[in-house]
C-alpha cells in the first residue's frame, strides 16, 4: 500500500455514545469527510462491547446477558476443525460481523456520500481480547494452550473480513488494533512477556494489507509496540503526553521507516471537553511535541506523520451533543495545524 502522508487530519478511535447507527454514522460522515471510521456503539447492546463484537463464531463462545466467556467443558473438536481450515484457507468471510454485533458498520457500509482519502476500521486487539474474556472457570484464554493459539488467528480473520468491506468505500484502508490492556504491560497482572505480544500482534497484522495500526490510551512500554510492523501508533496526548516521548530513539526510527503517530489530543470527558477550545488544543498539541523535538526529530516531521484524534474511544462520553463538540473541535483543531505548519 502507498505511504499517505495525513498532515494531521482528524479520525476517531472508534466508539461512539449513540444508541442509533444512523446518527453515529451521520456524525461521523458529516465531520470526518477524509478519514471516517465506523461507529462503534457500546451502549446499543452488549454485543457491541470492545470485547463481545469481535466474539462471533469462536469456539466454545458463550454470551449470557453481560458475560462472555469460553465453555472449555463442550467438545470443542468440531469448532476448532472448522477455525483451522477457514484460517489456513483465508477463508475470512466464514467470520464476518453481522450486523447484530455492529450495526455502526453496517449502517457505514451502506453511506452513499464517502469519497474520503482512507477509511478506518478498528478491531479489539489479541492481548486485550485474550485477557479479558476467559474459561467457564473465570482463566483468561490467553494462558490456555489451545485457545491461545486460536485467539490472534481468530481476530486476524476479523481484521481481514473488515478490510475487504471496508475497501469497498476507499482503496486505502487503515485497521486499528485497540490494545487497552497495553497499560498493563510489566504489572504482576500480565505474564506475556514481550516476545509473547509482538508474536500475538504480528499473526493480527499479517492478515492487514492495508495500513495497520495500534492505540493504547494509557502508559505502556512503547517500544514493545514501535518493534512491531505497525504503520500508525496511537496514543492518549491529552493525558499521557510524556510517555512516548520517553522512547526518543525508537520514535525517531519508526518514523525514519514512515510511521505515522495519531495524537489522541481532544478530551473525551465531556467536563474536560467544556474548558477546552481549538486554540487551547493547539498549545497542548505543540506542548507534547515538544520534547520530541528537542530529542533531534523535526516538528515538520511530526506534523506531517501526524494524525489527530479524541484521546481515546467516544463511547463513554456524556451525550451525543458532547461528542458532536468533540468532533467539532477536533476539526477545528486539525484545520487551524495544516494551515499554519502545511
């Protein structure tokens, strides 16, 4: 895929508050007009969580009300004969999302009026997926030997099926593995070691054709994340803007190799939101680019590999209005950027 230098134009990390996926979408088509991305809407239903959306078809999946988790107790010979051969097939449409766990995307799928420069996916990363949901004995499936093995594959699949639909809106597409849990890499909570994680978001990312991404809205270790093949990294400007300028010399060879960073600088609290405006954000902006420039790495640089984005997923947020100024100033934000530096 060619190299796309976005010059700090908006995108959004994916959630969003509304119950209504023709709202979000109309949202997100109305502000985002180069690079929309589709909604995904948490407080529809629970299958369209960050954990139970990419959950469909996997094997020995249970879904009770508001828990997830996977019944090691059944026979799961069966489902995983049938993972395996779609998986070395390719075969990703036997695993599609259908439009019950994300209605934003069908309803995205189906806009007449996208003629955008990319379009942006996102699917729940391996790390953060495989710790969160577990066995009927409450074990994440991650540490099991089998279910292990199956979870990057699985959400490989996902990443591959989202792709092609979404390339059918912009030859350029661009996927998002959201890895929340990537804060807590080295805590006694998490016993992957390095080697472990990169091997989990390579096997995601090698079924990625287009530019691939991945966010973290907290600290973590960034140079775990910049050894990986990822084109995009994303991260929280807004709260954490001092964590990855500590990894100056991996910064400036993932940039060096044309990366991109998506600073996550407009709040997503709605209080927080309230006090801020473009001119405030812009300061902000400049703040945490800062030290990296003071490190040998050229603002220009900066602001040309650069995205803009809310500093994590909308879906939290207050209200519809709440996010709709999120994008507004986002915007605005990325407006006043390209004409002063571009």
């Amino acid at each position: 895929m060619p190299y796309l230098e976005f010059g700090c134009l908006p995108t959004i990390i994916g959630s969003m508050p509304h119950t209504d996926p023709a709202k979000a979408c109309a949202l997100v088509s109305h502000y985002l007009k180069d690079i929309p991305a589709w909604p995904q809407l948490p407080k529809r239903s629970f299958l369209e969580n960050m954990y139970a959306q990419y959950s469909q078809g996997f094997p020995g999946l249970v879904i009770e009300e508001d828990r997830i988790y996977v019944d090691r107790s059944q026979d799961l010979d069966k489902p995983l004969e049938k993972f395996y051969t779609a998986y070395l097939e390719n075969d990703f449409d036997k695993y599609a999302i259908s439009a019950e766990y994300a209605a934003g995307l069908h309803s995205f799928l189906a806009l007449t009026n996208l003629s955008p420069l990319a379009v942006k996916g996102q699917v729940t990363g391996p790390v953060t997926w495989g710790l969160t949901v577990t066995d009927e004995n409450r074990r994440a499936v991650i540490y099991d030997d089998v279910l292990g093995d199956v979870v990057p594959k699985f959400l490989r699949l996902k990443a591959s099926w989202q792709e092609k639909a979404l390339s059918q809106i912009s030859k350029n597409t661009i996927i998002f593995i959201d890895e929340p849990y990537m804060s807590a890499f080295g805590s006694v909570g998490m016993s992957l070691s390095r080697e472990k994680i990169i091997s989990l978001l390579e096997e995601v990312f090698s079924g990625i054709r287009g530019l691939k991404g991945v966010h973290c809205c907290g600290n973590t270790d960034w140079s775990v994340l910049l050894e990986t093949s990822t084109d995009i990294v994303s991260f929280d400007a807004y709260n954490y803007a001092q964590s990855l300028s500590l990894y100056p010399a991996e910064v400036k060879k993932f940039l060096d190799r044309k990366g991109t960073i998506a600073w996550g600088i407009v709040p997503n609290e709605a209080e927080v939101l309230a006090g801020e405006t473009a001119a405030s954000l812009k300061d902000r902006l400049e703040e945490a680019m800062a030290p990296f420039t003071r490190k040998g790495i050229r603002f220009k640089q900066l602001i040309e590999q650069g995205l803009l984005t809310p500093s994590c997923g909308l879906g939290n947020i207050a209200t519809d209005e709440a996010a709709a100024q999120a994008l507004e100033l986002l915007v605005e934000l990325s407006a006043i950027i390209r004409k002063r530096y571009m």
